[in-house]
C-alpha cells in the first residue's frame, strides 16, 4: 500500500459527526455556533464578563453572513438534484453553473461532463435502434414480398425468384454478423489467432466472393508471390471483404476496384482504391463511425463494415484511412510480424 492509499485509509477512519445533517448550511451553522461557543469560553476565562448585546450580536451576524455563504455554496450542488431528477426523467440537457473554483466547482464541471457524456451516449444508442431497425426492416420486407409472391402463385418458386430470397437472407446474416462484431467492439474484448497470412491467396479468395455479389465490377490484384503478414486470418479477410464491398457499391457500374498489398520491411501494407467519386476530406474520419456512409453511399450497406474494419485493424495495432486519389483509396498499414503481445 502506498503512502497515499494509506492516507485515505486513515482519513476514512477520522469520525465524521456532522454526517447525520441533511443541510450543508446547517452543518456551516453548526461549525460557526461551536467555533462561537469555544471563542466565548475562551475569553469568559481569560477576560471576565462580557457584554451579552456584543456577545449574541457577532453570533447573529456571524449565522446569517455564514447562511448567505452557504447559499452560494450549495446552489451548484442543488442545481446538481434537479439535474439528476430531469435525467431520470429522460432530459439530458441540464447543465450545472460551474464558476466556483473549489471542490465544489471541480465536481460542477466533472457533472457538466458527465451529463453531456450521457446526452452523447442516448443519443447514440437512440440512433443504434433506429439505424438496426431500418437496416432490418428493409431485407425483411423484401423476403416477406417474395415469399408472398411465390405463396399466393404471383411468381414461381424458380431459380430467380430462390436467388432474390437468399440474397435478403445473406443480407440478413451480414447485418447480423456485424452486430455481433460491435457487442464485441463494446465488450472490449477480442483475443486474436495470429499466424502467417498467405496474402495472395487471402485476395484471391476475397475477390472470388466480391465477385460473386458484384458480378460486372473487375478486379486487379497486386501483390508479389510470397508476400506473408502476421495476423489474424478470419478477420484480416473481414477487413479485405469490407473494403471490397465499400468499393464495388461505390464504382460506377462496369468500374474496376484496384487492390494492392505490398510487404516492406516491418510495415505491411494494403490499399484497395475504386473509380467512384471520392471521398470529401471532411467525411474521411467520419466515414468509419458506425452507421455513416457518407454522401456517395448509393444504398445497399449497413454503414458498420468500415467501422469493424478500423476495430480489427487497431486490434493488430494498425491504422486504416483515406488518402488523396482520383477516385476513393483506402490504405490499412499493419506490424508485418504480428503486434507485440501486451498484458
């Protein structure tokens, strides 16, 4: 234990007898009234008789000065109920006047943070259930729609018609898939399975299943035989498959989506770059939050793909972003030899 830690301890034992006070003011009161008592017994000895009008004047005074002080005192601590009460009640907007400079001012601004912490936090958790609820709604419809179709005799239970439905199912899955990845995002807590990574054959294997879900986009890969990285395979592939699945949305239709990986001394690098319009500066930090696509997004995606992208890169201790190019280009660097273990 340390000097400090054995402080405190020593401090939690001192006896606290004003506790049982429910009233800050009461308990200022209550410390000037004994601070009076002791002065007045102090100088009844040594000086003799005092003048009782002198004596319970500068009591007066004394109670009332300390009653106006301890008003100023505890206005931020009463501002700070009725905050807590409006928050219960759902309104995050209350703030607490923090102009005071003392203990009580710290915690004024510590609560004026925490509040808009909290206004922050619901707001996006109100934004969660609104974005996961449109999100599945819209595959849902669709495969009711079909199924309805093929039920009431509308449309034949056909290859075509199979294919709509497994497509909102695969949709379904994805979206499903993702949210997972986020409770593992909020959970904090992921371990990763490193080994070493054949990338050729991780593009290779990427591209054939962006392929199949954007059959007129081509693909160009770039990456020397033998180029190897440390990492977790399963969610390295994630990365390439979302980045891949942000390009080919985003191409014009017949557009090529570039990918290219090279392996450089302790730095691994992958870039995956479209024909689409771009990216605006001021969108390229946003556009890995959750739920954000930006004003190019043309539909068809959930808004969470770039955002598990960046979790899984920062788990390798990479960094993932968007550089200036004629068209959109994503760059993920990585440590070629896996992340220095930690804990």
């Amino acid at each position: 234990m340390t000097g400090r830690e054995r402080a405190r301890a020593l401090l939690d034992r001192v006896p606290r007898p004003l506790d049982p006070m429910r009233s800050i003011k009461l308990k200022i009161a209550a410390v000037v009234l004994v601070s009076w008592a002791a002065a007045f017994t102090f100088f009844r000895i040594r000086i003799g008789w005092l003048a009782p009008t002198t004596v319970f004047g500068a009591l007066g005074i004394a109670l009332v000065i300390s009653q106006v002080v301890g008003h100023g005192m505890t206005r931020p601590l009463r501002e700070m109920t009725w905050a807590v009460g409006a928050m219960r009640r759902g309104d995050y907007s209350r703030r607490v006047r923090a102009t005071g400079r003392d203990e009580v001012g710290q915690l004024a601004v510590a609560f004026n943070e925490m509040a808009a912490d909290i206004a922050d936090a619901e707001q996006r958790r109100r934004e969660l259930i609104a974005n996961v609820s449109h999100e599945l709604r819209t595959p849902i419809t669709a495969l009711q729609a079909v199924l309805e179709n093929v039920v009431d005799g509308v449309e034949q239970a056909d290859a075509t018609t199979m294919r709509t439905a497994l497509a909102q199912t695969e949709r379904l899955g994805r979206l499903v898939a993702e949210l997972l990845d986020l409770s593992r995002i909020d959970a904090g807590a992921h371990r990763l399975d490193l080994s070493e990574v054949d990338v050729p054959e991780l593009l290779g294997s990427a591209v054939a299943e962006a392929a199949v879900a954007a059959p007129s986009t081509r693909f160009a890969v770039d990456a020397p035989p033998g180029t190897a990285v440390t990492a977790d395979r399963a969610r390295l592939h994630q990365v390439v498959q979302n980045l891949l699945d942000n390009a080919t949305r985003h191409a014009p239709p017949g557009g090529e989506v570039r990918i290219t990986a090279r392996a450089v001394g302790e730095v691994f690098a992958l870039a995956v770059e479209d024909d689409g319009p771009g990216i605006a500066e001021s969108d390229r930090e946003r556009v890995f939050e959750r739920f954000t696509r930006g004003e190019r997004a043309s539909g068809g995606g959930t808004g969470l793909g770039l955002d598990i992208a960046r979790w899984v890169v920062d788990l390798h201790g990479g960094a993932i972003r968007v550089v200036d190019a004629p068209g959109c280009r994503i760059e993920v660097t990585l440590p070629r030899h896996g992340r220095p273990p930690t804990g």
